[in-house]
C-alpha cells in the first residue's frame, strides 16, 4: 500500500499526513457514485469531485451519506473520514485521517474521477 495518495485535481494534502478530498454534491440522485470531475481547475490547481447522493440535502443527511459512501469506497473506518468544510453548501471539503491514508484503497475513486 502506498504511505499517501495519488496526486489528483481533488486530493490535496493536509497536516500531519492528512489528506483533504474536494467534493461537489448533488443531493437527491437515483444512486450515490462519483461522476467525474465537476468545474474548472482553480489557481491552486484543484478541482472537485462531482458526487451524486441517494440522499436529500436535509438535517445533515447528505453529509452523513457523502461520509459513509467515502469510507466505503476507500475501504477505511469511518471515523477516519469527517467533513472539514462545506456542512450547508454543495462545495465541501472532507478530511481522511492521517492513519487511515496509508490503507486506502484510492484506485476505486480515482477511477470514478475519470469517467
């Protein structure tokens, strides 16, 4: 397994060998998956990764969903994924633990990105 994860428009580093993933939501879909890339590259060079969720954007059931689908599709605890910004916008940015980045299975986003 690698020590961090793959360069990509949507993953950045964060302290202490955390990762910070950048997601766009789009809440009430027929199916939660990752659909490619959502916008234009910033001037940091990142994008977001456009998410759709089975889930309303109501009493925080979107985000509770958009955690628990990224711990399942990293194959980490879910403790180990938590929303650092974004609670009420669709932009949001989530935190993967430092101890779980080293055992995520980063391949099955990345190829989600790409389509």
């Amino acid at each position: 397994m690698p020590d961090k994860p793959p360069l990509s428009p949507f993953i950045r580093p964060g302290k202490n060998g955390e990762v910070i993933l950048h997601i766009q939501v789009v809440p009430n879909a027929p199916k939660t998956l990752a659909d490619g890339l959502h916008g234009e590259t910033d001037e940091q060079g990142v994008r977001a990764l456009k998410v759709r969720l089975h889930a309303p954007p109501v009493d925080g059931k979107a985000n509770e969903a958009l955690v628990r689908w990224l711990a399942d599709e990293l194959g980490v605890p879910r403790k180990s994924v938590a929303m650092l910004r974004g609670k009420t916008s669709r932009r949001k940015q989530v935190v993967v633990s430092a101890e779980a980045v080293k055992d995520a299975g980063w391949k099955a986003l990345l190829d989600q990105a790409a389509d």
